[in-house]
C-alpha cells in the first residue's frame, strides 16, 4: 500500500493533497469545507506550494481554517503554529480574519482547550457530538506521535473533549491539541510525511499489528478515511 503513495518530493507530495482537497471541493460546490492544520517544516512546504501553485485556483471564501494543535507561545512567536501559517498563506492569500479560527496560544492552557473546544462544536458539523471536520491535516513524529498527542499521553486519544492541554515530554513546553475522536472521524484524516527520517516509523505505523502501540499508528487505522501522502527523501 505503500508505494501507491510515495512522491519523488514533498512538493510533489504537497501538491497531490492540495490538488486532492480542490477536487473533493469542486464535487461539492454549493457548501463551505472546514480544514484544520498542522505545523512544522513540513506543513510549511505546504503553504508554500499553495500559495505559489494554487491560489488562483482556490475557492478562499469556501474555506474555514482550524489548527490541529499548538504551541502555547504568542502569534508572532517563531513556534507559533498559527503564526507560520499566516505568514506563509492565509496573510498572502488574503484570507479574512473571520474565516480562521486560531487557538489562543498565549492564553491560559486549560481555559483556551475548553474555549476552543466550544468554538469547534458550534462552527463545525459534530455527528454524536464529535465535530467533523472535512480535512485534518497531520504530520508524523519519528516518536510515533501525532497532534500533539505523544506515546506517554495515550489518554488524549479517547478523551471526551475535541481539544486538550499536552506537554511534550522531552523539552515540557504546553500546547494545546485535538483529541482522538475528531481526528478519525474527519471525513478525510491526511497524513503529510516527508523527509529520509520517516522512513522506519511509516513503516512500523502502518503496521496493523502495531495499532495501539503509537498514536499516529492508532489514529491511521481507526480512522474512517485515513490518507498518506508521503516523500521519504530529505
């Protein structure tokens, strides 16, 4: 399975999800999408490519943007999930305030998850309470974690609330991430992978007999259309 979803190059990589949201946009053309975002190096080849390729072939006013987690640092902070996003995209597209739904990384942990949980839930279509959202774009540690949600925090995977405090276990900075059950149940669950370091966790991850070992792994099988777009070079 997968070497049907292998690119020559994250652009390339980056280019076949971009072209595969625009598609399943124009099937339906009469209803906004809500797609909600990752951050990092590779997210950022992403917006870049978006910006460069698409965005006159983009239908901006059908889009509301969500993030899938973030730092607990201010929108000019260089860790600012947010803030890498707008630099790249949403500022030079032009994309009005009122179609993002930034997380408050600078407000208080706790108060903000709850906060954004509720916007989540009133903007979002939920389906047994869980919001649903068109397109989650997520990337992949080589730890096997996912949204935040890293192996030591395996309880955010089936937490009952759309978004939680994490704390990275290895440098114990707070951000704020999208639990389990709205990311599988996304009407698409988009894993974006690049980079020659991927290689062995891809692999362990798409492993069936390791399900529950990693929280990328647990959310690519459990989730109702998980998809993988993947460039194992660096």
């Amino acid at each position: 399975m997968i070497d049907h979803n292998l690119y020559a190059s994250p652009v390339q990589a980056s280019q076949a999800l971009i072209t595969h949201i625009l598609e399943a946009m124009d099937k339906e053309p009469e209803r906004p999408f809500t797609i909600a975002l990752s951050g990092g190096t590779t997210p950022a080849t992403l917006f870049e490519v978006w910006e460069r390729e698409y965005a006159a072939y983009t239908p901006w006013p059908r889009i509301y943007f969500y993030w899938v987690d973030e730092r607990c640092v201010p929108p000019g902070d260089d860790q600012s999930n947010f803030g890498l996003a707008h630099r790249l995209l949403l500022g030079k597209v032009g994309i009005p305030a009122s179609h993002y739904y930034r997380i408050v990384g600078e407000g208080a942990p706790e108060e903000e998850a709850k906060q954004y949980s509720s916007i989540v839930k009133t903007t979002v279509p939920t389906m047994d309470g869980v919001p649903v959202f068109d397109f989650v774009l997520l990337g992949i540690g080589e730890d096997g974690h996912t949204s935040s949600i890293f192996p030591d925090h395996q309880e955010l995977l089936i937490a009952g609330e759309p978004y939680e405090v994490s704390v990275n276990p290895y440098n114990k900075t707070v951000r704020i991430c999208m639990t389990g059950r709205p990311l599988i149940e996304a009407r698409h669950t988009c894993f974006l992978v690049t980079g020659e370091n991927k290689c062995s966790i891809l692999k362990e991850i798409l492993d069936k007999n390791k399900e529950e070992v990693y929280p990328a792994s647990y959310i690519w099988h459990h989730a109702r259309n998980p998809q993988l777009y993947a460039s194992l070079v660096s």
